[in-house]
C-alpha cells in the first residue's frame, strides 16, 4: 500500500482554496515550460535502492522472516493497523467510507462493465495489499479510497487535510506530464488519454480534470475497483459536476488491452508497477508504446528507488511494506529508464515529483 492507494479526491477537493491552486496549475499549463526542476536534492539518498530490496543480506533477512506463516499472518495486521490509524488520526472516517461503497448500488456497475472471459495472469491473483483475494474483492474495493488518503498523508506528512496531501502530489505529476508532452510532443494536442491501472479512479478524474477537452479512458484488472469507478462517477455526475467529455472505464489487462495501435496522446501509469513482476512491467510498457500516437508521452510515476525518505524507512515500517507488496524486489531493482530507452521510448525523464515518489516520462518515435 505504500505505493499508494486511492482517494475521493474529486469530492474531498471542491474546496475553494483548492479550487484556486488548481485554476492557477490550469494557466501554468498552457504556457510553454520545461520539465519542472527537481526537488531539492536533498529527496535523493546515497544509494541507488533501499536495502530492504534486491538481494541485499537485509532484504533476504526481512523476506526470510515474511516467508514465515504465522509471522506474516501478524504483520499484514499489523500493516493494515497502521494505515487505518494514519487514517483516522487524521480525520478520514475509513470504516463509514468503506461502509457507504458496501451499501451502495455498487454490485450493478460491475455486472454492466465486467469482461467475464478475461484471463487474470498469475501475478493478479496472488494475496496482496493484506486482502487474501487481492484486489479482486468487494472488501478491498471498499477501503481504496481511505487507503489513498492515508498513503496521501503518509507521503506529504507537513500537509494539514489529506485533500491538501492529495493536491501537492497529484499536481506535480499532472505538472511532469503536461511538460514533457509541451517539450517533446511538436506541438500535439491531448484529445486522448489513456489511464492503465486507474483502480477506482481518482488518477482517471485528475487526468479528466487536468485534460478537459481530451477523452480519458480508466482500464483496469479488477472489475470491483472499476465497479467503484463508475460509480463514484455517476454521484459525481448527479451531484451537478458533469463533463464534457465522460470518462469511459474498460476491464483489460493494460498488457494487452485490445484498444486501436496510435491511439492516445497521452498513456498514463500512476502507482501500477511497483504491484508488478518485472516481466509484466516490460509487458506494460510495450503496450504503452503500441497505444501511444507518435510524438505521444507515456509516464509512470511511483515510488523513487532514489529517495531518502524510502532509503531511511525505519525497519519495522519497511518490513510491514513488505509484507503487504508481493513485487517489491522486483520493482526497486528493475532499471525503469533503461528498459523504456530498449523498447523504443524517446526523451526519457525522470524526476522526483515529491519526496517519495519520481515521474518518468518518454516520448513515442
Ligand atoms: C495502486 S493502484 C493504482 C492507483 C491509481 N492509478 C491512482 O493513481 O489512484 C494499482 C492498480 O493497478 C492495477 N493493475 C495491476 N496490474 C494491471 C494490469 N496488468 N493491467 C491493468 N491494471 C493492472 C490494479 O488492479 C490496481 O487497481
């Protein structure tokens, strides 16, 4: 879950101050910018990767001890603990969240949206995020949301709501993308998005917020969390806060998701791959290239193997990580920028977007 999880960022965010920073992000946007400056340097630690992951002895040691049943049995409690406390500590009302998705209409949305032939690959169907059945569940559709703030509020601890810790990081990144695709693009314009993992969502709304005049697309594994999705989009909707242009959700595998070659300026991954074995991330990205128009930006954004706040997790924290992201070692030690370079990506860059997480960003030839 450190990764992040997922908010009710639209509804948590129509507060007027932050109705502000977002008209002022929209103007920053429309100018011609350059990619934005890293933040300081002091976000990087001295290593390439945490300890904790790959083959270091301290990452054998502390998956020896996840491999241990009833240890880890113990642990995804107590990870899951944490998070709610996170939570609630700061006033995200984590079981009434959970409780209104539960009662709702929510069952209907996924009769109208699943792909019963679709095919899950091995690595979905692991236990995952502490939810036995993963993130094919209602149980863990319900707590996205909650989980999102809490992850939101771990990630920006300085912010005072989790609506705050939300705008910070999601705006950096919408920022990261809109530069690259200003930078590298020839002047193309987003008419098309694509959002691969969108879980229940909130990156779909951002990038339907940031991007009003394009067609977003939210495709996803789970049908529950899509279920979620079009949900919330349709309170959305009949609370007055319609669009323009409607999101659509569509229930694929994002490696191979049998949606038109050239067809999406912009391809967005956000918090997917460090869910994900190495040759499903490879999978990805390859697909991400055949989706994109030519001159079209991809980006990734996640957590930093470079950052110093990851780096300096203390032990009992990252060792709950652990418990609860099965890919984790894969993940930190899979060379992002090079593999994007091999499959053909342009202009790749990578930047920190917040003290945990960077954006990287490429160009299709
Ligand atoms: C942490 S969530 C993403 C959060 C969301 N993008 C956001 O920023 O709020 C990761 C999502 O990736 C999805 N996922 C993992 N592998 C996938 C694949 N091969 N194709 C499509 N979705 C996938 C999971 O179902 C999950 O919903």
């Amino acid at each position: 879950m450190e990764g992040l999880a997922r908010p009710f960022f639209s509804f948590l965010s129509s507060t007027t101050a932050v109705q502000s920073i977002r008209t002022a992000s929209v103007r920053v946007r429309a100018l011609p910018s350059p990619l934005p400056p890293p933040l300081q340097s002091n976000v990087e630690g001295d290593l390439d990767r945490p300890r904790y992951t790959g083959n270091d002895p301290l990452s054998r040691f502390v998956s020896s001890l996840i491999a241990i049943k009833p240890l880890f049995d113990v642990m995804k409690l107590v990870a899951r603990q944490v998070f709610i406390r996170t939570a609630e500590k700061n006033g995200v009302d984590w079981r009434g969240m959970a409780n209104e998705i539960l009662a709702s209409d929510v069952y209907v949305e996924k009769e109208l949206l699943e792909n019963k032939s679709l095919v899950y690959p091995d690595y979905y169907l692991k236990e995952f995020h502490a939810y036995e059945e993963g993130n094919l569940s209602w149980e863990a559709a319900s707590e996205v949301a909650p989980a999102t703030l809490s992850m939101m509020l771990r990630t920006t601890p300085t912010a005072k709501s989790a609506a705050e810790a939300t705008q910070v990081l999601r705006s950096a990144w919408l920022q990261a993308i809109s530069s690259h695709h200003q930078m590298y693009s020839g002047g193309q314009g987003v008419s098309s998005v694509l959002d691969i993992g969108c879980s229940i969502g909130d990156s779909t709304r951002e990038l339907a917020d940031w991007f009003p005049d394009a067609h977003v697309t939210g495709l996803d594994l789970s049908p529950y969390f899509l279920a979620v999705a079009q949900y919330m989009e349709k309170q959305r909707i009949s609370s007055g806060l319609g669009r323009r242009r409607p999101i659509s959700w569509v229930h694929a595998n994002g490696e191979c998701t049998g949606l038109p070659s050239s067809s999406f300026d912009v391809v967005s991954l956000a918090f997917v791959i460090h869910e994900c074995p190495q040759h499903a991330i490879r999978g990805l990205l390859k697909e991400a290239l055949r989706l994109l128009k030519p001159g079209g930006t991809v980006s990734l954004t996640d957590n930093s193997p470079k950052s110093k706040v990851l780096q300096n997790l203390p032990p009992a924290i990252f060792t709950l990580m652990k418990s609860t992201e099965p890919w984790m070692d894969e993940y930190f030690t899979f060379d992002l920028e090079g593999e994007m370079e091999k499959i053909g990506f342009m202009n790749v860059n990578s930047i920190m977007t917040n003290p945990r997480h960077r954006t990287v960003t490429g160009t299709a030839p």
